[in-house]
C-alpha cells in the first residue's frame, strides 16, 4: 500500500462526484423535456428521426406498451447483429474492412456473443483481433454497445416516471427516450471520449496488422484496427467488451496512467449522474444524494477491501517469500497479472469500478488476484450491480432494493410502507421481489447446471489439463464467475472458463463448447430482459398511486439510517445468496496456502 | 353534539386473559397439533415448506433405522436425522402454537360473551311473548326493570337505566332514553331500572353479540392487504433459500463433498424465515385481541391496519378536548334589557333542551328567582300553548313559541339572521359580547324574542387535563390533530390555542365535516374520527378509520368500523397506537428472522464443509481450510448443525409472547423509531443466534456428548 495510491482512489471518488452533479442535473432535463443547450445543434435531428421513425413523441406508453417496443426493438436488433456477425466474408466486403478475410465464427459462439452484445454483457468466449473483422466490430458490436446502454437507461428513466407518476398510467415513451438518451447523452460524450482517447495514443485506423519483428528474432502480429470509437462507447455504456482480447490492458486501448484514471471516471459517470437525475426528477435532491452514499459507502469498501489484499499479496506468495520483493516501481504485493503502468492501486480501482458496474471491462488479470482481493469482484457482482452499476441497470435494480428496504423498514416505523409518499402493497413487492430474485437464481441455477454436467466442466481449462479431472476451487471460481458475470451483464471473466475453440486467427477450423455457449447465453438474456419486464411492470403499477404527504411518522428515504439500512439489505440478501457458492470458490482460496 | 360521553375519561381496560391459563393452554396444545394437516399449512408457505422437510426426514430416519443408508448420501448417524426430524416437526408445532394462543384468548373472550345470548323470552308490546332468537326487524318489545334486553334496536319510548357491563366491562349503569344519540340498546344486557320499548333493529344472528363473537373469535379473519404482501415477500424469500439449497447439492459434489438430504433441509428451514412465517398470523390475530382488550371493536383487521397509518384525527371538541358540559356561568343583557328579563326568556327557551347547557342555563335562571310555568317533565305532554322549537344543525337555533312569542337561543350568526327575517336589527353591542366571550374561550349564546336580541348567555367551556401533552405526543407520531365544534371561529381558535390542537374547524355541519374529510383524504391523508349521532353516519362512513361511541345511535355504529364499547372519544389515540404496534411488530420480527441467517450459516456451513479439500497434512490433516469458519468453536459437525435447528425451534415460542404482546410503539419519530427497532430486532438479530446456538451446543455437545 502507499499513499499515492490511497490519494488516487480518493482522489477519484471526488473527481467522480463533481463530473456526476451537473450531468445529472443535465440528465434529468433532458427526460423531463426540458430545452438543454444541445436543444438548438440536435432539435432539428430529433425531429427529423421522429417522422423517419414514425414515432408520435407526445403519444405517452403505459408500462405494457412501453416494454413490447422494447422487446421488438430488442429482437430486431439481436437479429441484425446475428446476420452482420455470421456473414462476416459472406457477401462482398471491402478489403479496409476485412484486412485479414476472417471468417465467421461458429453459430453457438455468435449466439453467445449477439446476446452478450444485445444486453449490455459483452462477455466474450472471443479474441477481437482473431475473430472479428473491423465491419462487424463497427457496424456491429460497437452499434449493439449504443443500443444496449441506451434501452438500460431507458428502462431507468421509466421507472422513475412511475415512481414519481402523479396521473394515470402512462411511463413515457420508449422510442422518445432512447433517441433521446443517443442524441443528447451518449453520442456527444462518445466523440469527445474519442478525441481525449486518441490523444494519449488508441489508435482509430483500417489499417492491416503489422508485424514486428521481436528481440529474440520471432515474429509478432499487432493487431490494429478503429479503437477509439468503440472504447469510449465500451466505458461510457458500461459495455466492456474490448477491441482486443487484453481489453484495457493493452496499451491500445488503454495507453497511459492518465487514460486510466479517464476510463474509470468513463466507467462511473452516467451511472452516478442518474442516480442525481433521480434525486431531481423525484423534486428531492436529497433522494439522489442518499442512494448516492449507498453505493459510494459500498464502493469506497470494496476498492478497500481488494486494495488491501492485493498489497498484501496471497498466503501462497508469502509461503514462497515473494511479498518482501519490492519489485521496481511497486510497493510489493501482488504483481501477478497486473500492468505496471497501473501498479497495484490503479489496478485493484479499476477492477473494483468495472465489477461493480456492468461494465466489465478488465486492465488486469482478475483470476491472478489474491484469494480475497479475488473475492471482490464476486461480492460486487453477488450484490446484483447495485453499487452504480451498469448504465440505467444499476439504477433501476438498486430501485427495486430501495422498494423492498422500504417495505421491511417502513413496517418498522408503524405504519404500511410507503415510499416517497406511495403505498407498497402486494403487487409491488411480487414485482419488485421476482426482479431482484432472477438475476441470482439464474447465475446459481446455471452453475449447478455447469458444474454438475460434463458437457459444462469442459469448459473448465483445467479439467482438461489436469489429471485430478480439475474438481479445484479455481474450477469452480471459473465457472461460477462466467455464469455470474453473465447473469449480472457484467461480461468480465475469470479466464479459463471458455466456449470457443479457437486453433487458428480467422475462425478456420474453430468450434464452439455448445453448451457454455447456449447455457451463458440465454443466462444473459434471461437475467436481463425479465427484471427489465419486472422494473416496467412496477413502474406501472406505481404510476397511478395515490400520493400521501410526508409527515413526521414516514419514514424518510433521504437520511443517514436509511443508508445504513439500504446497505444492510442488499449485503444481507447478496451474502445470504450466495455465501455457500462463495465459499467453494474464492474464500476456499483465499484461507489456504495451496495453489489451485 | 352530544354531552353523553361526559364521563368515560378512564382507562378501562378488559381484564388480560392469562397467556398460561390451564384451559387456553391445553386447546392450544390439542390444536397446535391438529394444525398439522396439510390443508391448513399450505396458506403459510413458509411452514407448508418446514412441514414437508419434516416428512422427508422422518422418513430418511425410518429407511436408516431399518438399515438404509441415510438419503442422498453422508455417514450421518441415525441419532442424528431423527434429531433433526423430531426438531422440524417442533417447528410445525411452535408455529401453529403461536396461532393457538392468540386465537384461544380470543376465543376466551368469545365463551363469556356467547354466555350472555343466553335464550331470553321477549315480551311484545301487543302483550305477546316470542322468543328472543325469533325477533326480526322491526319487532318491538317491553323491556322492564330486572330484564334482559332480547336483542340489539333503537329506543322508541321511555327511558331506563341500562346495566352494559357484560359487553363494555363496566359497571356503573348507562342511560337510554327515547330520541336524540341515546337511544341505542344491545341485545343482552340489562335493564335495571323503569320500563322501554325497544324497536329490533337487527335480524337474527346478526346482532351486535354475534358479530363481537365472530370477531374475537377470528372466525371471520381474512388476510389484511399488508399482510398479504408480507407474506408475498416471505415466500420470495423461500424461493430463494431453495435454490440456495438446491445448487448446493451440485457444487457440494463438485468439492467432493456429498450433503445428506436430511442437512440440505436442515439448512433450508433454518434460512428461510421460519420466525416471521410462524409468527405472522398470531401478531395479527393479537392486534384485534388488543384492541378488543381496550374495549374495542375492530369490524376487521384491516381496518386495525389502516388505524397505524392515520395522518389526521378529527376530534369532536366537546367530550374529547373540553369536559363536555358547557356551564352557563353569566347573563349579559343588551341596553334596554333587564338582567331578569333575560333569564327569564332564556330559561323558556332552554327548557325542552335536555343538553347539559340547557339545562344549566335554567338551573342558573334559578339563581334569579325564575320558575318555570309549568312543572318538570310535564312540558312535552301536557302543555300544548308552548310550542318547542327543537335544535337542528342546520339553523343552529331552538327554543320556544309561547304565548304569541318567539324565544330563540343561539349561535350569534344565527340569531342574528332570525330577527332579520323578523324585521329586526341586532344592536350594535352583541358583536362585541359576542367577540369578548369567544376571545375567553367561552361560548356565547344569544338570545332573541322575535326581532330583538335580548342577550348573551355566557357558556363556560373547560379543556380536559393533559390535552396539550396529548396533542404533542400525537404530533410526534406524525399525526395532524383538527378539532371540530360548532362554535363559531374566534371561541375555536381559542380553545384551539389553549388545548394545544393543530387546526380546527369552527362551525361545524354534518356537511362541513363530510367536506373536510373528503378534502383530506383527496390530499392523500389517512382520516379517523370519532362520532355517535345519526348526523355523524355519513362522515363515520366516509372516515378511513371510523369509531362509533357504543352509547351512539344504531346509525352510528353501522357506520363506522370500529365500535368504543366505553364511548371515550380519546380512545383514538390508543386504536392508532395499536395499529403501529402491530405494524411494527411485524417489521421487527421480519428484521429478527432473516438477520438469524447469519449465524446459522456459520454454524451449519463449516460443519457441512469441514472436510472439503483437506490436504491430508498438518495438525488436522481430515479437516479442509474452511474448518476455520467455526468461528462459534461448535463441538461437531453433527451438533452444530442440530443446535442451529433447535435455535431456529426454540426462538418461535420464545417470541410468542412479543408477538401477542406487540412490539412498543414508542413516539420519538419514524427515524429514531427506525434506528432503535433497527438496532435491537437488525443488530440484535444477527448477535442473538451466535449466542443461542453457542449455548445450545454446548449443552448437546459438552453434556449430552453430540
């Protein structure tokens, strides 16, 4: 540990929550109509897109409508993207857009990945550079990266409506909403993204692979290809899936210290300022600020946590004396697959910020963290990405939880639960409790599933391997991290765990691991559309609600206890869930000296 | 509005049947048990689940004792799944005990009053007699000294001494009379002095008794809107744990470590929350057994419910904040009038006026030498040359046309429009009078003879003791406070102000009232108030919470979904603490039972997983890392996961008490309510089972040698 490292983890937590004010505030005009000072550059565009859509923007969407133009625009989405990924050498493709003539990779592999891209996972049994070609990493994954940050937000947005919802049953309307969130949030902040990336040196080029010739006398490919564009996409739509396999590990994609710190800030900004955009549209700022230190409290404890172990280094290092090694530039600890341009803190913050998130992304190797610093990214994702999470989902999944500490809380106080002035009664908590229980149940289910079959332990590196048939802690970690980051929408990975056989770049000869592949895809469509479903339905079920003035004998949701209650719950009912398969995996681990 | 309710500021409370009493003990024991039909457990999913866990192990334990290798693999002993099953099954019991109690002290308050239906011949008013279970509406009967009431009706001559001790618990004899927000009579109890005519009002089987039976009984208890959500969260909770459980099972054999059946459901009913499922239906029927323990009708448990979350009382100023009796105390003629005049004309027009003023205002008339013309009591019957003008709300006058004159007493608004439309002109003194004696706090009642006003009658009002501490307590709950009088503006915000209420409304119609009501519901404000006059129906119905005074019209009690055996207005404040209570307890006990997870996970977990990957090495070479998560030291396995059963077992009778007791409602605010209840059921939850079980083991592990 050393002070430069703790003053960059506070440091960015202040950066973090000045840049997440004013575009909150900004957010929240924007959802409520208001004329912002983009109005003037993108109204005309707006407007234009409305009749090219045939939309009719003042024609508001009760809760059922609202969901099946997301679905449809969902599926039609996922199809387009299966056609672009599967045809990829098919029809005639320019060269600049082809350089290498990749083929397609298999049908399980592309359904795995169209639905990782479709749901804002961006989970990835592939290599970028070995298996894309620079068309289907533009027109396909990095559309899919808008699309899926958007309907996330979308969803947030709505529900939002419902809670505040003074009249009737209307939530707004989907197709305003999301050409809204592209237009005014996403695109602007992507472009200027991009320029700050490439200025510290992403590439953004069509160009063929170099090859460079090494030291030793080898030959090495660099892959290149148009990097910035979909970097900042993958960061500020907390997508995560890299360009490159590395993902922000490699120097392309995330060059420098600087661009370090600038991709977690990227990471955390929309998800922070719609918390904020929250607390404004409900007319009480204090109710943003509360569910801000909610995730703040359990972030700041979770950089803590992994932070520490990873200074501190594994048993297993310690038994091997490695901990006293100051290796040149760090202060000891574990280096293991890590970059030393990050270092341990730089390290240990960005994977706490994109565990937390949905985001995903990874500049070091989560699987060569210590035990517990390992541990980590299991509990981020076991708290159901509520601590920011991803764009929009974070949100409205740490809604749902607000709703159920409501109900438990509210009973306390003597009256029936109420929140911000709303009844909670029956219908509201199925909804809400179904929303918050699918993601959970379907990464458990999943890993039974994986780790009881054969067809799921092939996956397994190890099983293959090792002669013990690879029944390890770290098997089991592997496993359990694929089928829950895929549940959560995060898309980062414990590596090993894979469902694509690859023996050559260009897909010639590859096959995918049907069942990892089907399994981790319907896991992630499952795990996402259906608490989207429940978010909507429990926005229409608010939206009509009758609203009682606060008193003295409501209990508030914009206080100190309150905070402290809404922790107790989500840590309470993610360690509940999943504390037994927690200890199978990282904590076996991290309480031997053994290594797996 | 009615000076009935005088005096009923006491604190009566229903003798408290005994938790431990012989009888209430052994038919709880005897249903706990018959409870155990499946048909019975499966509307609590949460028990319905520990049930069927009981089944699979008794059944484990009976393939083992006939030597079966246990289900699902494991070495467990035979000792052991028997344990667990005879455990699981105590849970079943615990939990349809906790329901027992409850329903048998209601059921205890139900026996006595089914004693008092007693078959009773009614004697009919044409001279024949029926019997009392034949009576239907409309029937009307003589009721004389010495006799019991046959059913539940109205008044409709005569008035008597009434003893209503059997259904109110109190002793001392009420009255009933013919007319006016007295009239109402309930089947089985007793007259005690003179003779009624009683009009039936009820058709039989429905009278008042059976449905207080039926409602202490719980034989009519639905499932209350929050409580059909708590228990919609409770079985989510389930849900969840089977999973939990389920997946355990695959990742157990992954680990090379096989978990017997029996263990897997000993960790499920020990994560689900057995607490609050058991407890659940108890607290509810407890929160109705409190009220009636109050002298308080609940017509259903929901509107027990809907009393925790009242945002405004609406309090009758008369009885509820004042003592009721407005005493004349002054007579203030107008220039040119006599001081005897004056009460002269006031005691005419009081005399047909029964209230505690009118007839306050002819004792103070006494004072100057005045007698009435004619003797008391004969001046309905015989004296035909006066003609009584009765009160209505509507002109807010009454008095008396004798003898070519027009005796008017008043609200000075509506005196003052009388002798207009009489040609009249008020003189320009009344308005101060009027002014002066409201500033006071008092009331003033102007009286007229046809177009001239003679005067002022001083009414003296006095706030009840301890109104102001009242007041600030309910604020502290959060609950707005609005009295409601007749009087006019300047004499409410007087006693407004010196009684320490939050706002009030002065001038009160029936109308006004229903208004306020509407408005306050419309703003999204929960609404209870108290009433008992036929005018006092519509609002008692439109009320959210409604609490008709037992002494009120039958009108009134139709109306409201409460019932005050002791008509103490005040008694309000007490149904909203009841209400809380329950509410909270519910909160508390949901708290308490998913917090208990925590330790029963550190007991059952490293036991279950102590030999995963042993290395074989060291000093505990059959022991795997996660040995070390025992944080509770618990001697083996075998015990550790028996003693968290036990404690999941124990915990439910342990809390029976608390459950039918309720939680305390403290007024401190919903925040500091929130960080106590937090803190001793959230805190308190999670230390007390580390605790407990720690306990427990050592007796099964050190003394019994598990």
């Amino acid at each position: 540990m050393s002070l430069t490292g703790w003053l960059t983890i506070v440091l960015f937590a202040v950066i973090l929550t000045a840049l997440a004010l004013p575009l909150g505030r900004y957010m929240a005009k924007v959802y409520t109509g208001e004329r912002v000072f983009l109005t003037p550059l993108f109204g005309w565009l707006e407007r234009f897109l409305y009749k090219v859509l045939r939309v009719d923007p003042q024609r508001e969407q009760d809760w059922k409508s609202y969901a099946k133009s997301l679905l449809i625009f969902s599926l039609a989405g996922w199809l387009l993207l299966y056609l672009i990924l599967r045809t990829q050498n098919a029809f005639y493709v320019p060269h600049a857009l082809n350089p290498l003539g990749y083929h397609s990779a298999p049908w399980n592999v592309t359904f795995n990945t169209v639905s990782s891209f479709m749901t804002n996972t961006n989970w990835q049994y592939y290599s970028g550079e070995t298996t894309m070609s620079y068309l289907s990493q533009m027109i396909g994954l990095t559309v899919q990266n808008w699309l899926s940050a958007g309907i996330g937000i979308v969803v947030a947005v709505a529900l939002i409506r419902g809670i505040v919802g003074r009249s009737g049953k209307s939530i707004g309307n989907f197709w305003q909403d999301l050409v809204r969130t592209i237009l005014y949030g996403l695109a602007p902040l992507s472009v200027l993204t991009a320029i700050v990336l490439v200025s510290q040196g992403v590439i953004q080029n069509f160009s063929t692979y170099l090859t460079a010739h090494t030291l030793t006398g080898l030959t090495q490919s660099i892959a290149m290809g148009p990097i910035a564009s979909q970097e900042a996409i993958k960061l500020l739509g907390t997508n995560g899936g890299g360009f490159l396999n590395t993902n922000s590990a490699h120097p392309f994609e995330n060059p420098t210290a600087f661009t370090n710190f600038f991709e977690m800030l990227l990471v955390l900004v929309i998800p922070a300022a719609l918390v904020f955009a929250y607390g404004r549209m409900t007319g009480n700022r204090r109710q943003g600020y509360a569910i801000f230190a909610t995730m703040m409290v359990m972030f700041l404890g979770a950089v803590t946590v992994a932070y520490i172990a990873e200074a501190h280094g594994s048993p297993a290092q310690h038994a091997a004396g490695l901990h006293t090694h100051v290796i040149a530039g760090s202060g000891g600890g574990n280096m293991e697959g890590k970059e030393q341009r990050f270092g341990i803190a730089g390290s240990a913050l960005f994977d706490v910020v994109t565990t937390v998130t949905s985001c995903g992304a990874v500049n070091s190797a989560l699987e060569s963290f210590t035990g517990i610093g390992g541990a980590v990214p299991f509990a981020n994702l076991s708290a159901s990405e509520v601590i920011f999470g991803g764009v929009g989902t974070g949100l409205y999944s740490m809604l749902l939880y607000v709703l159920l500490a409501v109900f438990i809380g509210g009973l306390m106080v003597g009256r029936t639960p109420e929140w911000l002035g709303k009844k909670l009664e029956a219908r509201e908590i199925k909804l809400a409790g179904l929303g918050i229980l699918i993601t959970p149940l379907a990464a458990l289910f999943c890993t039974a599933l994986a780790t009881a079959s054969s067809a799921g332990r092939k996956s397994i590196a190890e099983v293959a391997l090792s002669k013990s048939g690879g029944n390890t802690p770290q098997g089991f970690s592997e496993t359990f991290y694929a089928y829950l980051s895929q549940a959560n929408n995060n898309g980062s990975a414990f590596a090993g765990y894979t469902g694509f056989i690859q023996p050559s770049a260009g897909n010639v000869g590859s096959h995918g691991i049907t069942f990892a592949d089907l399994l981790g895809g319907f896991d992630m469509l499952f795990a996402r559309y259906a608490p989207i479903l429940f978010a909507l339905a429990v926005a229409g079920a608010l939206a009509g609600k009758r609203v009682t003035p606060a008193g003295l004998g409501t209990m508030r949701t914009d206080n100190p206890t309150f905070v402290v209650l809404l922790i107790g719950v989500i840590v309470l009912v993610g360690a509940l869930t999943f504390f037994p398969a927690l200890l199978l995996g990282p904590i076996v681990q991290g309480l031997t000296g053994h290594l797996y | 509005m009615s000076a009935s309710t005088a005096n009923t500021e006491r604190q009566s409370e229903r003798q408290a049947v005994s938790l431990f009493q012989r009888d209430i003990v052994m038919r709880a024991l005897i249903d706990s048990v018959r409870k155990l039909d499946p048909r019975v457990q499966i509307h609590n999913p949460v028990m319905f689940v520990v049930e069927i866990g009981s089944v699979i192990t008794t059944i484990t334990w009976l393939i083992q004792a006939f030597g079966g290798k246990p289900l699902g693999g494991g070495h467990e002993p035979a000792w052991y799944t028997f344990t667990i099953a005879i455990w699981l099954w105590l849970t079943v019991v615990f939990a349809n005990m906790a329901e027992a109690f409850a329903e048998g002290r209601g059921r205890a308050q139900a026996d006595t009053l089914r004693n008092m239906r007693k078959e009773t011949v009614a004697k009919m008013r044409d001279g024949s007699t029926k019997a009392a279970s034949e009576l239907v509406k409309g029937d009307m009967v003589i009721v004389t000294a010495g006799e019991l009431i046959p059913g539940d009706g109205t008044v409709t001559k005569g008035i008597a001494t009434v003893d209503e001790s059997a259904i109110t618990g109190e002793s001392a004899p009420v009255i009933r009379e013919s007319g006016g927000d007295r009239s109402a009579v309930t089947g089985g109890t007793r007259v005690t002095s003179d003779e009624i005519v009683v009009e039936i009002t009820q058709e039989p089987g429905h009278s008042f008794l059976d449905r207080m039976i039926a409602l202490v009984e719980g034989a009519e208890r639905r499932k209350t809107p929050n409580e059909i959500a708590l228990n919609i969260l409770l079985a989510a909770l389930t849900l969840i744990f089977m999973i939990v459980v389920a997946t355990l099972r695959p990742f157990g054999l992954f680990a090379g470590t096989s978990i017997s059946e029996t263990t897997l459901i000993a960790l499920l009913v020990a994560l689900i929350p057995t607490t609050i499922g058991a407890l659940l239906s108890a607290i509810g029927i407890a929160g109705m057994d409190r009220m009636v323990r109050r002298n308080v009708l609940a017509l259903s448990g929901r509107a027990v419910e809907a009393s925790g979350d009242v945002d405004v009382l609406l309090l009758d100023k008369t009885g509820t904040i004042t003592i009721g009796n407005r005493l004349a105390s002054e007579f203030i003629p107008m220039p040119g009038v006599s001081e005897a005049e004056l009460a002269e004309a006031a005691q005419l027009s009081s005399l047909a006026d029964e209230t505690p003023e009118g007839r306050s205002i002819v004792v103070l008339a006494k004072r100057y030498g005045i007698r009435a013309p004619w003797g008391p009591g004969e001046h309905d019957l015989r004296n035909t040359e006066a003609q009584f003008v009765p009160f209505s709300a509507q002109t807010r006058m009454s008095g008396v046309d004798y003898q070519g004159q027009q005796l008017r007493k008043g609200a000075g608004d509506s005196i003052v429009g009388f002798i207009e439309g009489e040609g009249g002109q008020a003189p320009p003194e009344l308005r101060g009078q009027l002014d002066r004696i409201g500033r006071e706090g008092g009331t003033p009642l102007a009286v007229a003879r046809d177009s001239q006003v003679l005067g002022v009658i001083y009414l003296k009002d006095t706030i009840k003791e301890g109104m102001k501490v009242r007041f600030d307590h309910l604020r502290a709950m959060g609950i707005k406070t609005v009295m409601v009088t007749g009087d006019n503006r300047l004499t409410a915000a007087k006693i407004a102000e010196e009684s320490g209420v939050d706002d009030f409304l002065a001038e009160a119609t029936p109308e006004a009232k229903l208004a306020l009501i509407k408005e306050q519901q419309e703003g999204g404000r929960l609404v209870a108030m108290t009433g008992d006059g036929t005018n006092d129906a519509p609002a008692l119905a439109q009320a959210d919470v409604g609490v008709a005074m037992n002494t009120g019209t039958q009108a009134a009690r139709e109306a409201g979904n409460m019932v005050d055996l002791d008509s103490n207005p005040t008694k309000l404040i007490e149904i909203v603490e009841v209400g809380k209570q329950l509410l909270i307890t519910r909160g508390a006990l949901t708290t308490f039972s998913i917090a208990n997870d925590v330790a029963k996970y550190f007991a059952i977990l490293p036991a279950v997983f102590i030999a995963t990957y042993a290395t074989g090495v060291g000093p505990h070479p059959a022991q795997g890392p996660l040995h070390v998560l025992n944080i509770m030291n618990l001697g083996t396995p075998q015990s550790a996961i028996v003693s968290a059963i036990i404690f999941n077992a124990l915990v439910i009778p342990l809390l029976i008490p608390l459950a039918l007791r309720g939680v305390r409602y403290r007024p401190i605010g919903a925040s500091a309510l929130l960080r106590r209840n937090l803190l001793i059921y959230g805190l308190g939850g999670i230390v007390a089972p580390f605790i407990g079980i720690k306990l427990i083991d050592l007796i099964i592990h050190n003394v019994l040698g598990a």
